[in-house]
C-alpha cells in the first residue's frame, strides 16, 4: 500500500478535462443546499493541473446583514491550519534544525516521563518516547483535548510558548505510534517546537516562509481589523434553523498563534497552498522528497476510522481505500477539512484540485462532499 501510494505521487497525471455541464450541476446542487438552509453559503475553487478553471461563490456570508457571499471573503479554515504547521515542521528538518524522529523530549522535556493511561485508568511509564514525526501523524498517543481543559478563550489570551508549558502534564491515552487518535493538541505542539529551535514566534515564520513565497497575501493567525468586514459569520443548527455560533470570531486581544486551527484565509490562498504540493507544481519552500514523504501514507495499516478509507502522512488526511470513502477520489489522493466546514484537497492521478469553504459548524459535510463527488464526476480524458 505505502509503495503504491509513493509511486502513484512521481506519475504524469494523464489529460483530463472538466465537463462544464457536469460542473454547473454541481454548482446547482450547492445552490440547493444554501436555499435548503444546509449552509448560510460557499466559495469554491476548482483546479486542474494547477490551472484555475472555476471559482464560484454561493449564498450569503452574513445572513442577518444579507451580505453576499463572495469568491475573496475570508474563512476561519481551523485544521486545514495543520498542514501548514507539518510544512514548517519540514523546513526546520530541511534545515537541519530537529529531527523528524526526534523525541519530543529534546524540545519539550516535560514529555521525558510522560506516562500511559491504561483502560482501567493506571498509569504506567510509556515504552517509547512520542517523536516529532508522530505528533504529525496523529500517532503520539497524547489526547485530543487542551491540557487542564483550558478553554479558548483563555488559551486564545496565552502565547504559543505559554500555552507549551502545559503540555506534556497530562498522560498519553495509548502507546506512542500504535494508534491514529486525532489531535489538534499534537500540532499545537508541534507549531511550538518550531518557534523553539528557529527563536521566531510561529506565525511570523510561516508568514515569511511559507505565506511571502507561494504569494498567500490574505492569509493570517490574526486577522487584521481592516479585513474583518469580509470575514464569514459561523452558523449552527437550532430546532432545524441556521443560527449564529457563539464565538469569539475575531479573537480580539488573542496571542495564540494556533498551529492546530487558528488560520484566517481565502478560498484563492488556500488553493496557492495545496498547489504547491501538486507533482510538478513550481513550489518554493520544500523539496520534492518532503513533499513526497508529507504527501505519502505514513501511518500503514493503521485505522483512523472504522472504514480504514484513510490514513495520514504528515499531517495530510490520504485515501488508502477509495472504495470506502465515497467522493470518486483515487488512491493517494491528500487534502485536509476544518471543523467549520471548509476543506481542500488534491488528486494525484487526475491532477484535480478543490478547495471549498463555509462556515457551518459540524453541518455542512453532506453538502461538501456530494460537491467534491459531483466535481470528480465532471472529469473526462
């Protein structure tokens, strides 16, 4: 599986075309969605081979202010965040500045006897250290949840290097690399590890390193006051109607540069990041061999749901089964969601890339994947 994966990443992919007419009928499913009260509304970017060759908007940013949605709005793109983080997690490895299999002990040395929780609730000391390159895969072992159940809007008040004296005070809920257990914890610790061995706060290294290369100019952990009116509202579902998530959406005051979920973006930066990993893309920030190895089943035949349609690389959510996951993806094909409903995502064997945005907490995933699978459908050669 993992050899069929890799050398899937170094193949030509073959002239594929997009069926206009099958694509407007995706549009129009959408539309259904937004008039249907699934989502307030969408932006949508679709590329082949690099090339843009639609981008839509859908519905309403704003509801209450009856604020169209529009192509450039910004989203709150929470775990798409996280390839981000892997990526600069790989320019220090490049760099020679950490180890993939660094134990991550070496930077954070609370995890030196960091423990195991068994099921019946002991704790035993861990047989093996978490390494850097776990934390990447979801396979540390460390849970899901903020260390002392902190809650946002009190870590939104912490500094990365704040926030990263808590971590490694809780035990591990399993062994580290014998599990896949989804942890946003795990890339916030990763995010801290980088601005410890490079000495430059997180969101200003990705900002010149990643960010000012691929060109990502509205793109940001905190989002400048002059480009608030074009952020999305975040809706919920209330007795079957679309309502206003409670949040702090602009994180005022926040010092918290989130490398788990805390990015602001567009539709377009979005699709600049992700270009980037594509085979033959004109990338400047990694190298091919880290993109191949990001972009790569890592974690085997380890399950990361019942399924096992997926596994991840570093960071990046991979097909393992394409009978199982049901979007017409391919095998190999990588991308990422966020929690508020936007995800990208890019198809190794169709050179087919999507980005697609909302803001419906936990609600829109019906509507983005019978796009994604009516995108894939328009393909022809």
């Amino acid at each position: 599986m993992i050899t069929t994966i890799i050398a899937a990443s170094l193949m030509t992919p073959p002239a594929y075309q997009l069926d206009s007419r099958k694509l407007q009928l995706a549009n129009e499913r959408l539309r259904e969605h937004v008039r249907a009260g699934d989502l307030a509304g969408a932006a949508t970017l679709v590329m082949l081979n690099g090339k843009v060759v639609a981008n839509d908007a859908f519905g309403y940013s704003d509801l209450g202010a009856k604020k169209l949605m529009k192509r450039d709005t910004i989203f709150q793109v929470m775990s798409m965040t996280k390839p981000v983080t892997a990526a600069a997690v790989m320019i220090c490895v490049e760099r020679g500045l950490l180890g993939l299999d660094d134990p991550v002990e070496m930077y954070l040395p609370q995890f030196k006897d960091i423990q195991v929780k068994s099921q019946d609730g002991s704790l035993r000391a861990a047989r093996t250290r978490p390494t850097v390159r776990q934390f990447l895969m979801h396979t540390s072992g460390i849970a899901s949840d903020d260390p002392g159940g902190i809650s946002d809007e009190d870590k939104a008040k912490l500094t990365l290097a704040q926030y990263a004296k808590r971590l490694g005070t809780e035990p591990l809920l399993t062994e580290p690399g014998t599990t896949i257990r989804y942890s946003g914890v795990g890339f916030s610790t990763a995010a801290a590890i980088v601005e410890i061995v490079t000495g430059v706060g997180f969101d200003k290294f990705v900002e010149k390193e990643i960010f000012q290369p691929l060109g990502m100019k509205e793109t940001y952990f905190f989002l400048p006051q002059s480009l608030r009116p074009r952020l999305a509202q975040v809706y919920m579902k209330d007795k079957g109607k679309l309502v206003e998530f409670p949040h702090d959406r602009y994180r005022v005051g926040a010092k918290f540069a989130n490398g788990a979920g805390g990015l602001y973006s567009t539709a377009a930066d979005m699709g600049k990041f992700i270009d980037a990993f594509r085979t033959g893309a004109n990338r400047t920030f990694l190298s091919p061999n880290s993109v191949n190895l990001m972009t790569s089943l890592n974690t085997g035949d380890l399950m990361s749901d019942g399924s096992g349609s997926r596994g991840y690389g570093l960071s990046w959510s991979i097909v393992r089964n394409p009978m199982a996951q049901g979007t017409l993806r391919t095998l190999g094909s990588f991308g990422h969601t966020g929690a508020f409903g936007t995800e990208y995502w890019h198809d190794r064997e169709t050179g087919l890339s999507v980005v697609f945005m909302a803001q419906t907490f936990f609600i829109s995933e019906d509507a983005r994947k019978q796009y994604s699978t009516m995108v894939n459908a328009s393909l022809k050669n």
